[in-house]
C-alpha cells in the first residue's frame, strides 16, 4: 500500500532543509506526525484536543506544509482507529481550515482558499 503522502502527491524524500538562520528542519513530516498525534491521543476523557494545545498548533498552522500535515490528519480518520482519535482528528481538520483561511484572507485571497480545504474538500 502507498504512504498517504506519495497517494496524495505530498513529498516523497527524506532528508533535510537547511533555513536563511542555519537551522535544520526535517522534511520527512517527523515534526508534524508528531504535532497530530501529540493532538490526537487514543486516551483522555475528552472528545477533543485540550484547547492550549489546539490554539499553539493553530498558531503554526501558516508555516506548517500542508503537504505533510493533511495526511497525518486523514490517517487519524482511518477504519480500525479508535473513536476518539477520530474525534479529535476531525477538530483538528476544522481548526486547520479556518485558521489556513483566516491566513490565506489576511494575505489578499478573496475567497480564503488554502491547501487544507483543497485537500479535505476533495475526499470528503
């Protein structure tokens, strides 16, 4: 079976990025999976993410590549995945495409249209 990402046109290397201030950054989706599964934990008594951890990942969610983080996120809605994973997940997804389109407004885009919509809107 193909990885979501290579399924979903997303980056298919591994390796790194070096960035302008000489830091590193894996470009894998190491960082993302594990900002989604840190949201997104099969236990708790909660159908959702605390909301710090929620606002922090919406806060990242402009400088994140949504090419590596909609995958993690559908793989979270997978059969076989517990109830409250997926539950997470989904409030995940939602505070994902607002805040991407909250982004995309604020830079001049008429309609908010961002990566994640496209992505989700397609499959769902």
């Amino acid at each position: 079976m193909q990885s979501r990402q290579a399924q979903y046109g997303g980056p298919q290397h591994s390796g790194t990025i070096g960035s302008a201030t000489g830091g590193v950054a894996a470009s894998d989706g190491t960082y993302e999976k594990n900002l989604i599964t840190d949201l997104c934990p099969p236990g708790g008594m909660k159908a959702e993410p605390p909301p710090d951890k929620l606002a922090s990942f919406v806060r990242s969610v402009p400088s994140l590549n949504s090419d590596l983080v909609c995958p993690v996120l559908l793989d979270c809605l997978e059969d076989g995945q517990p109830w409250i994973i997926k539950a997470k997940a989904l409030c995940v997804i939602v505070a994902t495409i607002r805040a991407a389109q909250d982004a995309a407004l604020a830079n001049g885009a008429a309609d908010g249209a961002n990566a994640y919509s496209d992505f989700f809107s397609r499959l769902f």
